[in-house]
C-alpha cells in the first residue's frame, strides 16, 4: 500500500446502516489496489440527511454510498449533475465531488448485470419478470432494458405502483417501450427465463405471491436480498423449477466495485472480497 498517499475517507450513508457489509467490501478493495482509505458508517437522522452529506463533504470525504430511506433525498440534492442511470432511475446511491459540486449516480444496476453474468446467464433475448416497483427495481429497469432483454414485465403488490413506474420508463425510454409490461402480482403469470425479487420480503422471512409464474428451461431466479442461508424466494423458486438461483451479495459486492471505480479511477476485481464475504457470513 502506497503510505505516502494522502488517505482517502469514504462511507455509507442511511438509517440503520450498522448492518452494512460496505466497510469490509471497500476495506478489500482498498488493499488490492493499494489505495490508502478509510471507510465508515454513518448513520444520518431521518430529517438531516442534507446537513449530514454537507458535513462529510466540508470535512474532507471522498466519496458516499447512499442506503436507504435516502437514495431519492440524495438524488434530489443533486440536481442536474446526474449520470444518466440515476437520472432514469430517479434514485442515487454513490455520491461524490467534482470541481466543486455535488454528483450522483446509481449503480445498482450494473452492479446486478455484473452479477448475472458472473453466473453464466446473458439478459440479452430473456424474458424478465421484475417483482417489485421501489427503489431497487427503479435501479435496475433501464440496465436490463439496455442489455437487451426480449421482455419485461413489472408486478407489484399495489399495481398502480407497478403501473406509474412502467410509465415512467417508457416515457424516458420510448425505443424501449414496446418491450414493458406493468400489473399486480398476480398478474405474475406464465414462463419466464429470469425473475428478479427486488421486493424486501426475504428479510420478513417470506416469498412474494407467484403461484401463476413458471421457470423456463436453464431459468434463473435472482434475489436482491442476501443472507448466510437460501432466502424463501430462492427455496420457492427451487421448488417451482428454477435451475439456478443466487441471492444478490454478488449484486452487493459489484455495486461497490462500480463506485469505487467511479471514486478512484481503477476497478478492483470482485471475485476473491465475494469469495471472502460469503465464507464469513456462513461462519456466522
């Protein structure tokens, strides 16, 4: 590690964010680059979250990852320095300076595809099914438009969620309209090649509704909820004929790896801290 360098002071930004794997994620990242960091957490009040980015800022900080409830406060506070994948998912979850000025992006949705494609499956020609209308689906819709999806159809417990974000994209994204699709979940009918949980049911210990909805030959189902132990969306999927199902730790690590590159203009690679991650969450 290069010690004559000046260090660097990153961290994650939400409430709660003691539960956050992003130290570790960047600490690894660091060493195998051989940039001189430091990576925190902090844990914003609800009502002060612009004074709390203001203040990591003004003191020196190099860089913010943004969890929730916070990503739509931070993508308002940037204004027009927008990337285009926050601009369209109306959400920013990395955050940084630039001559002076406050910029966000979302990375979520490079982080997923990383991910996918890590486990052998290309989004180009597939037929998707994306649960969920919040935020996490609002960060992947355009990356997966944008590989090339044959399909895409958004459910949600509240339709008209699924509906008014349907719309959006396809106002911002009329070339690709004719590929969505918006309804309630159950709505969530017949054969799919890849179905993506961006819901956080997992963490209240249960699977979303999809009695109507089957796996196509080599599908996989995609959990952006992670944990030591399979989630009830990948033991559902199992049963229902999914061949693969992954959980989105992977999504976690290369999300990270897209904002420190962005930070520090060089991408560390994902696979050994993903490697190290997993091992220390099944060691409990």
């Amino acid at each position: 590690m290069n010690n004559t360098a000046p260090l660097r002071h990153f961290a994650v930004v939400g409430n709660p964010v003691k539960h956050s794997r992003s130290p570790a994620i960047h600490q690894q990242f660091g060493r195998q680059t051989g940039i001189s960091l430091q990576y925190g957490l902090l844990e914003s009040p609800l009502d002060e979250f612009k004074r709390t980015v203001t203040d990591f800022f003004s003191s020196g900080g190099w860089g913010l990852n943004v969890t929730v409830p916070f990503k739509e406060e931070a993508f308002e506070l940037c204004g027009d320095k927008l990337s285009d994948r926050a601009r369209l998912a109306g959400a920013v979850n990395t955050l940084w300076m630039q001559d002076g000025t406050l910029r966000g992006c979302n990375t979520d949705g490079v982080g997923l595809l990383a991910d996918i494609t890590r486990l052998g499956i290309h989004v180009q020609d597939k037929r998707v099914l994306l649960v969920g209308a919040g935020g996490a689906a609002k960060g992947v819709l355009f990356p997966l438009l944008d590989a090339g999806c044959q399909t895409l159809h958004i459910v949600n417990r509240n339709a008209a969620r699924a509906h008014d974000l349907g719309k959006h994209t396809a106002e911002h994204l009329p070339h690709y309209a004719s590929r969505l699709s918006s309804g309630g979940l159950d709505q969530a009918q017949g054969e799919w090649d890849i179905v993506i949980n961006a819901t956080s049911s997992s963490l209240a210990g249960e699977a979303p509704a999809l009695a109507g909805v089957t796996y196509a030959q080599g599908a996989l189902a995609y959990d952006m909820m992670y944990g030591p132990q399979p989630t009830p969306f990948m033991d559902q999927a199992l049963r229902a004929g999914a061949q693969l199902v992954s959980d989105g730790l992977g999504m976690l690590v290369e999300q990270a790896a897209e904002a420190f590159l962005i930070w520090n203009g060089v991408r560390p690679q994902t696979g050994p801290v993903l490697s190290a991650l997993r091992a220390t969450m099944q060691e409990g």
